[in-house]
C-alpha cells in the first residue's frame, strides 16, 4: 500500500456503497475541521460536488489525458494485427485503413507494439480536466470527466498524481463498488464508509466492505442520519470487527445547511466539534497503525 | 404482442441518495400489471423492497483478464514492464497479476516470450429473472470491483423485454442507475419516459441539469419530481423552473417523510402504508401514466 | 450494389428489419446477381460492451457487404462503414423484404452521415 509515503501523509478515502448516504458532506466537514493543512480530492469525476460547498475560485486546471494512437497512411499496409489484438474496439483494420476510434481506447500501447510498420504513434488524448485551489487550510483537487469519455478510472489516476506527498489527503470517492471506486481506493491507507441505518445503507455496506477485503484496507463506519433501529448494523459492525467512527443523528437541520450548499461543521458548531472529534480519532489510527481509533 | 405495445419507464436520479428506488418499488405496486427491471446493477436495492424468488440465474461475462500460469513463469518481467495499468508485480521468483487492477487488453499475454500467460473470458457478475408480489422482475449484481460498462445493464432491460413480449405485459419499469456514464445511457436510450427523482439541494440540481442534458441528447422525453421538497422550498422552485426550461414535465412534489424508511425497514413500498410521501407518490403515478 | 445487408432478429426476408444495427440479432445478406440469401450473425456486435456499432460493422465488411439497410446508424459504425465504402440507406419499412423493394425502386437515399447518437 503506501510504505513509501511520509508517515504524515497518509490517505483517506471516503466512500460508501450506495450513493446519497453523505459521503461527500462527511468528506468536506471532515476537511474542514481537519485542524491542519489537508488536501480533499474529489474523485467522483461524473458527478464533482465538493467545489460547490467550498467554492474555491482560482483554480488552475490540468489536463488529463491518455495516450491514443494516430495512423500514418503512409505506413499502413492494412496487415490487420491492431485490430486484431484490439479488445475495446478503439482501433479497427478494414482491409487497407486503420481507423480510431478515441473514446473507446484504453490507452494499453497493444496495437503500436504489434504493427509490423511502425505505422502507429501515440498521441495524448484529452480525457479530462483537474483543478487545483486552495480554500483556508484545504488544498482542493477536482477531478471532472469530459463529456463523451466513457472510461473513468484514468481521469481519477490524474486527481491522484496531483496530490502531493507529505500533506495528508482525503478523498471522495464516487458511490459504488465498480471500477471507478477501486481506481480511488488504490494507495489509500484507510477507508471510511458512510452508510445510513436503512436496509438499503446496510445491505450496500456489505459490497464495499467486500471490496474493503479484497483492497486489505482498514475501514471504519460512519453512519448518517441515525433515528432508526440500529440492532442490525450494529451487530455486522461487531461482527465485521468495523469500528463506527461517528454517528450524525437524522437531525432536519443538517439536511437543510447541506441542501443551501453551506457546510454543517460551520453552521452548527456541536456538529463542528463531532467532526473535529472524527479527525482527531482517524489522524491517531493513522499515524499509529495496529491501535484502534 | 409486438415490442411496438410496451412501454418502457426509467426512473434515474443524477445523484445517487434521492429516493429513486422507494418512487420506483412504490411505482411496482401501483402499476396494474408491469416488468420490473434494477438496472442498478452496482447497488442493486430494489429487491429489498420486492422480496423476490428467484427462478433463473446466470453468469454476467464481460471481457477477459490475463492469469499467469505460476509454473510456466520464468520471472522475466517482461509482462510488468509493458503493463500500463500497473496490474503485475513481481513476487519471489514469479509475476503475479493483480485481477482488480488488471485492464484485460492482453498486451501481456501476447509478449510473454513463454507462453506463461492465459487470457480467459471474466466472469462480471450475475443476472436473474424472479418472481415478485407486482411482477415479474429481472435483476442483476455486478461482481465487486467489476467494469461497470453497462453492458450488464443492457442484458437486464433485454431480458426484461423478453419477459414482457411473452407474458403480454405492455409497461416495463426499470430502476436506473446514478450519474450519466455508460450504465445510465444504457438503461436510457429508446426507452418512453425517463422519470428523474432529485431533492433541493445544489447538487441535486447540479446534477439534475446533467441527466437532462442527456435525456436531450438520445431524444428521450423526460419528467421530473422533487423528493423531500419541504426541506428547501426555494430550491425546489429553482430546480422545477430549471426542468422547464430543460423542456421536461414536472409531474409533483414528494414531502419529507419517516414512513419511508419505516416501509424499508418492513420489506414494503411507501404506498403500502398509511404515508403522506406514499400519498405524493400517488399523484406523481398519475401524472406520469398520462405521459406515457 | 451487389451485396446488401438488412439488419433483422429473422432468417428470411419476410422478417421485420431491425431499427438498430450495432445490436442487431442478425443481418440478412442479399445478393442481387444470384438472387439469394444467407444469415450472418451479429453475435460480437450484441456481447460488446462498448463499441457495437464498430463490431457490427466490422462484421458486414469482412463479410463482403456494399450496401447496408438498416433503420439507425450511430457515428462510429458509420465511420467504419464510410472508411471501407459501405453505403449506408435508413429505412423504416417493416419487413426486409419491403425495405428491399424500398431500396430497389430507388426511392432510398444514402446517408451522408450518422444519423442518431452513439447508444442509440
């Protein structure tokens, strides 16, 4: 995982099985009240919500971009060995032509590697954009899909490889247990699920726990909206040896900050401080591995 | 009956949390006769609420993944050094290819001087076809990690086609799934009505305007209905006056309700209980029945 | 033209055309020397995750095909179809056999272009 880090710049990833459970409104609270310099990456690159809660304005975009191939007619001779080895269709051999198709490539180098003329060169491909700001103590990283792109997992890779080395990092993941959670979680060192006490919150926990496993990566609960019957959660909680971080309580108020696009850790200081409380819990787990939060 | 007599519902909702699949199990119950389709196949919950027994199973394969052969590995790397997705490690003396990670594009399969390397096809998940109390209804799981390409999604509203030409059944109601990716425009395009449920807050707008802007775009006729509206009464004004414009009806408005949550807890749809969203939910199945 | 393609879920030219191409069940090839028929299937076009349309096309090209009838072609099979000199006539007939005799009668024209989105 992430041995070769500085002990202080671990990563916590934010995420939960299904969407609308308050992942992101964790996430950003978390970040606020995190009480030192922190970068919050917002990896739910469809969908990007964070900058709309912390409005940050002077953010400087990257481009993140694949490598694509480009044919040379002149090289050509129509052999058919790209196409053939092909397996996402982004490039096609019709008897004299090789013809690209960019949005469905997956940037793998196959094709350039077989074609037996040196007819194929790589070129970069504008898949998405990055933004970076910087909002009070929060370094910012948004991560947005170009329109059209249908594979997601490198434009979450280009939110990665802006985060810098030695600051700690939390990242919001997109809802899920699919490709584009994974390429989030991948070099996390702890992950936080935010689940609700419904059958539905419970039963979608249980895929991203399953993902958890299958990642080795530690996970606590933090479950949203607490006003209901908890016995079930609470007991795969014991079972599943899941601490549960924080419980946010089915307060009206929370959901009325968070649907002005106001952050509830400022509005409501007694929630500032739970979340304070979140941080302080998660920086101590991280930092001393083997003890529990 | 000819596919030309079915029509087909999708309920989708942008961001995922809105209530998409209580309105559409409410829907199930409230339909006279209808397929029902989860085409969520990432975190398939409808089933939760429609109990259903299932009578078929199958296998979802999607793609392929390379698998080193252990013993016929001679530990030359030279499978790693050409992976771009970073999906092969050395481990002792062998490679050894991580199976989440791996792309499936078989660069390392076609370079391995030895042979060493496998390339079958992936098993992604499964698919069902069950029985319920509204209906039958076809549903899916995508195995943990898998690519959500929506190719599964298309095999569910496939099937669900084929259950409704053969029981004579003319509505299918499908439980979309969140964002506006590949899953979303396969559980979309060609389908009669896409129903978007979103709730008063400025993302639930944000991405409201996004699913609209693809229903445009595959020329697919859309609604709109606001859940939990009476916690942002401003925003739900702003946000039916931005279906509007956006060219989609506006089919009612679903109030904040416990009963909700209540019906999950007892396996049952809000309109199965005495429930004031249940009864919200009702006015909005009207609305949308004319639509379709 | 000599051979043509009809998108169809059918065997036989009485089968209904099917609007789609990139998943299409299967496509009817037409010779218009021989006066014959046969089936090809389109099965790479429907297990396709992304990238049907290509597939499908792909499928026609490799299978001799000049001339393709179908009721909606997206852009990426259109380009495929453009690049090996396939044309391409959108027809909502019924059945092949009526878009057959659609196409026949010169009352078709051919596409310039794509003329729905890719998904379609």
């Amino acid at each position: 995982m992430a041995a070769a880090r500085k002990q202080n710049s671990y990563r916590i990833a934010v995420a939960s099985g299904k969407g609308g459970t308050g992942k992101t409104t964790v996430a950003l609270n978390l970040a606020v009240m995190f009480g030192e310099p922190v970068q919050l990456a917002d990896c739910d690159v469809e969908e990007p919500n964070d900058n709309l809660f912390l409005r940050c304005e002077q953010l400087t975009p990257h481009e993140v971009t694949m490598l694509v191939p480009e044919v040379d007619p002149q090289r050509c001779n129509g052999c058919g060995a790209c196409g053939e080895l092909c397996q996402f269709r982004g490039i096609v051999s019709l008897g004299s032509r090789a013809l690209v198709f960019p949005e469905l490539c997956h940037g793998c180098g196959g094709c350039a590697l077989v074609c037996p003329t040196g007819a194929l060169t790589e070129r970069r491909h504008r898949i998405g954009t990055i933004s970076v700001g910087q909002s009070g103590l929060i370094r910012q990283i948004e991560g947005r899909l170009e329109v059209g792109v249908s594979l997601v997992p490198p434009v979450i890779r280009g939110v990665r490889d802006q985060l810098l080395d030695d600051v700690p990092a939390i990242l919001d993941a997109p809802p899920g247990t699919s490709c584009p959670v994974v390429a989030t979680l991948r070099e996390s060192d702890y992950l936080v699920l935010v689940t609700d006490p419904t059958p539905f919150g419970l039963h979608d926990l249980k895929l991203a726990v399953a993902l958890a496993k299958e990642l080795r990566l530690p996970c606590g609960v933090v479950v949203n909206r607490v006003g209901e019957d908890l016995v079930g959660l609470h007991r795969y909680c014991q079972d599943e040896n899941l601490p549960i971080l924080l419980s946010l309580p089915d307060d009206r108020q929370i959901a009325e900050v968070t649907s002005r696009g106001d952050l509830v850790a400022l509005a409501l200081p007694e929630y500032g401080l739970m979340f304070s409380e979140l941080a302080t819990k998660l920086k101590h787990n991280l930092t001393h591995p083997g003890g529990t939060p | 009956m000819s596919k030309d007599h079915i029509r087909e519902l999708v309920v989708l909702s942008g961001k995922g949390g809105t209530g998409k699949t209580s309105v559409t199990a409410s829907f199930a119950l409230l339909a006279n006769k209808a397929v029902l389709a989860d085409c969520d196949v990432d975190a398939a919950d409808l089933h939760l609420l429609l109990t259903p027994m299932v009578e078929q199973r199958h296998a979802f394969m999607s793609g392929h993944e390379a698998v080193i052969r252990q013993q016929d590995c001679t530990g030359c790397g030279i499978c790693m050094d050409s992976c771009r997705f970073d999906a092969i490690r050395k481990d002792g003396t062998v490679c050894r290819i991580d199976p989440v990670a791996c792309e499936g594009c078989s660069v390392c399969y076609r370079l391995c001087p030895d042979k060493a390397i496998d390339f079958p096809e992936r098993v992604c998940g499964e698919w069902m076809v069950s029985g319920t109390r509204c209906g039958p209804m076809v549903h899916a799981q995508l195995g943990v990690a898998a690519e959500n390409s929506g190719k599964l999604v298309t095999t569910v509203r496939e099937q669900a086609w084929a259950v409704a030409v053969d029981k004579r059944i003319p509505l299918i109601i499908s439980d979309g799934p969140p964002g506006i990716g590949c899953p979303v425009i396969a559980s979309l395009s060609g389908v009669s009505l896409a129903l978007v449920v979103t709730e008063p807050t400025v993302s639930g707008l944000h991405d409201l305007q996004r699913v609209l802007a693809l229903a445009r775009h595959f020329s697919v006729p859309a609604a709109v209905c606001v859940n939990k509206w009476d916690i942002n009464p401003q925003q739900t004004e702003k946000i039916e006056a931005a279906a509007r414009s956006a060219g989609a009806a506006v089919t009612g408005r679903i109030r904040y309700d416990r009963s909700v949550t209540q019906a999950q807890l007892q396996q049952k749809a809000a309109v199965e209980l005495d429930s004031g969203a249940g009864d919200d939910i009702r006015v909005i199945w009207k609305q949308v029945t004319e639509l379709l | 033209m000599n051979t043509i393609a009809f998108t169809t879920a059918g065997q036989e030219l009485a089968a209904a055309l099917d609007p789609r191409f990139g998943r299409a069940a299967n496509f009817l090839i037409y010779d218009t020397a021989q006066k014959s028929t046969r089936i090809i299937k389109n099965q790479q076009g429907r297990s396709a995750a992304q990238g049907a349309g290509i597939q499908a096309a792909e499928t026609i090209v490799r299978a001799g095909v000049d001339t393709l009838v179908t009721g909606h072609c997206g852009p990426k099979a259109f380009k495929v179809l453009a690049a090996a000199d396939v044309q391409v006539f959108n027809c909502n007939a019924a059945t092949v056999d009526e878009a057959l005799h659609e196409l026949l009668a010169g009352r078709l024209t051919a596409a310039e272009n794509s003329d729905v989105e890719g998904h379609w």
